[in-house]
C-alpha cells in the first residue's frame, strides 16, 4: 500500500526550498533518503549518466517538489553544503547507558557541550539564528557558511554530541516527522553567519606530523632553557593525559605557557605550533585543538603581550 501523500510536508518542503535552500525526499517517517543507494544504482533515468547523489538531486524547483511529494508523504531532507549552510547538530543522549566520556564528565547532552565550548572561546550561545528542535529533544542550529570555505559534516566535530552539518551532510528539514514527533522550528528567523570562531575550529588544519618532544629544542632554541624546559613539561602533560582528561590538559598547558607569550619570552605561534602538535598526538581532533588552545591562551592573558611594543 502506497502512503498518502501529506500536504503539510509539500508545504514544509516549498517552505525551505523557498529560503534558497536545495531539498531532496527522505523515506517516509524517517532519515534515510528516498530511491536507491549508489551500490543499487540501474544507471538509468535520473542516473544515466552515473548516480546522483541526493546532494547532486537537491533542488529548489517547485514543480519538481509538487511532483515527489505528490506521490508519498516524504520527509524531507536540505542539503546543508549546496544550501550554504553549517548547521550544528546539538544531540541528546540516546539512553541511559549513552553517558558523556570522562574529558566531557558533568554534562548532559550536546547543549551543555557546545555551552562550554562558548565559553571557552569567551562568545555568547548563538541562540538568535535560526533554530529547530529535532524529534528527540536535541537542536540544530542553522548558520551560514563562510564564503570561500567548504567545511564538511563532522561527527562529534566540536566535542561530544556536537556534530556538524554542511557538505557530504543534510539535515532533516522542520516539518519532518519520526515517530509521531515532528522536527519544529523554536526560533524562526533567518541564519545567522557561522561566528568566526566557530569556522576557525571547522576548518581543518594543514597536516603536519606530530613533532617528537626530543625536537623541541631545536624549534625552541630562541627560547631561554627554562622557558623550553616549561613548555617540555606542559607538552609531556598534554600527551600523557588519559584519554578523558587531554582536552583540559591541553587547555591547561596553553593556559600556563601563557605567561611566557606575554613576557615575550615565548613566540605564540611557535608555541600554537608545539601545543598542537601534541594534542594531535594525544588523539584530539584539530578543532578540539584550536578551541583549547585559544581558550588557555586568552584565559591565561598571552595576548596582552602581542599589543606590549
Ligand atoms: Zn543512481
């Protein structure tokens, strides 16, 4: 039996289509797309010429909606990268054994994460954009993207329960529903540019291998031999720390490196070089880097020195 078309959905997904942002139908009641996957692709109709990604068929073309959702009631999906948007995936746990790790310990779900990171990086929760509450209680929030950046979707990108949305991505859009709950916009208004911060933590760093400590000195020799002997001493913390504690081992590390950058009697970008280096070696991901990083550097004043003449 073919469901019934909805007419609440076609309208849902004119809706988003009509805010320029590309849609393609997802299975009835669910997030998986409609049609077939690339492994079943028969190479003809739409696929003639090779497959099409849902990201490739994404379209803002009303007739072409009215047609889809003319024939089952399809959730609906927006392609985050051709839509020009980075939406951050704020998600709850899924039960009770679904528990934040240990570099995370005291928070609850996604919100209170991305309230730290916040923090940390001294900015205000981005709560003015456009955001939308997702069938199990967690939110997206829609910003964006930076011009001339292509930032991909990532999962856990930011910390724990933060994933993000953009290429390679899509979101299901408000209207959407999965088991009787439907997705609902909680505030309407348009997206807010991707705050600055928030880019430089997505944007991926240029691969660099992770420097032994051994070779410190040699990138150190401008420093003093008790300056390099307190950065060793930090870096061996960051890379010691136990897989919950590397973040806040990290953050700390910066944080006290910090006094020497003000004095000027450390480089901040040779410092930024030697911190990230070792935190990628203690398995963080480059964002997790960049915001620990910045955060213990401002928390710990090391930019006052780069304004001292
Ligand atoms: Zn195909």
């Amino acid at each position: 039996m073919t469901p019934t078309p909805t007419p609440a959905l076609l309208a849902a997904a004119l809706t988003a289509a009509g805010r320029g942002w590309p849609v393609f139908p997802l299975r009835p009641g669910d997030k998986r797309p409609a049609g077939h996957a690339e492994a079943r692709c028969p190479g003809t109709g739409r696929c003639t010429d090779g497959h099409r990604t849902p990201e490739q068929r994404a379209t803002l073309d009303p007739d072409v909606l009215a047609a889809a959702w003319g024939t089952a009631p399809y959730n609906i999906g927006i392609a985050t990268g051709p839509a020009g948007l980075l939406v951050v995936d704020l998600d709850v746990p899924k039960d009770d054994n679904d528990t934040s790790p240990e570099e995370w310990a005291g928070v609850t779900d996604g919100m209170d994460v991305f309230a730290v990171l916040c923090e940390q990086a001294g900015e205000r929760l981005p709560t003015e954009t456009y955001t939308v509450r997702t069938r199990r209680g967690g939110l997206h929030l829609y910003f964006t993207a930076p011009e001339g950046k292509t930032l991909r979707s990532g999962a856990g990108a930011l910390g724990w329960k933060v994933d993000t949305r953009a290429w390679g991505g899509y979101v299901l859009a408000a209207g959407s529903t999965m088991n009787g709950r439907t997705y609902e916009i909680v505030h309407d208004a348009p997206p807010l540019p991707l705050p600055a911060w928030l880019s430089d933590a997505l944007t991926p760093l240029p691969a660099s291998a992770p420097m032994p400590i051994e070779t410190l000195s040699a990138h150190m020799r401008h420093a003093s031999a008790y300056v390099a002997t307190a950065v060793r001493g930090e870096l061996e913390k960051v890379q010691s720390a136990r897989q919950g504690g590397r973040n806040r081992a990290l953050y700390f590390a910066a944080y006290a490196l910090a006094r020497f950058i003000r004095r000027g009697d450390l480089n901040e970008s040779a410092a930024d070089a030697e911190l990230t280096a070792a935190g990628l070696t203690a398995g963080l991901s480059p964002g997790e880097c960049r915001t620990a990083i910045a955060s213990g550097f401002r928390r710990g004043g090391a930019s006052e020195g780069a304004n001292a003449a």
